[in-house]
C-alpha cells in the first residue's frame, strides 16, 4: 500500500561518515592546510575541464569535413603528384 523508499542512498556516505572523514583530515593535513589543499584540488579540477574542453574542441574542428582557407589549421588534402613537384623545382 505505502510506497518506503530507503532514506540512505547506497554509496554515498552519510554525515556520521563524514564526520569522520572531516576529523581524519584535520588529524593527517592540520586545520591550516586544509584551505590550501582545497584551492589546489579546485584549481586542479578548473585546469582538467579546460584541457578536457581543448581536447573536445580539437576533436570536433577535426570532425568537420568543411574547413575554409582562412583558418590557421587548414589543410590542403589534395594529393601531390610527380609531375608538380618536378616544375617547382
């Protein structure tokens, strides 16, 4: 008749939990560095989604069959026969 759905989610720790990991972190980093430790996670973290953005963007310019001439990474993807490079010489 009633619908009871777990209070606890499976794999996510409550807040006895972390309380306890909170308390172990001060014990190992002390009270002083944890800000630190938390600028430089956050900075790492900002770094990988700007790489990962980089990375996505490459991959999507080199997805996309029409490129024009005025783009820094246009390649010309005619083949080069004999022939033009024995009259540039």
């Amino acid at each position: 008749m009633f619908d009871i759905t777990p209070l606890v989610i499976p794999g996510v720790p409550s807040s006895p939990e972390m309380l306890i990991v909170l308390l172990i972190a001060v014990l190992l980093f002390g009270a002083n560095k944890i800000p630190k430790l938390a600028r430089s996670t956050g900075e790492a973290m900002g770094e990988f989604k700007k790489g990962r953005q980089e990375v996505e963007q490459e991959l999507q310019d080199m997805a996309d069959p029409e490129m024009e001439e005025g783009d820094d990474d246009f390649v010309d993807t005619e083949p080069v026969t004999s022939e033009e490079t024995a009259t540039e010489e």
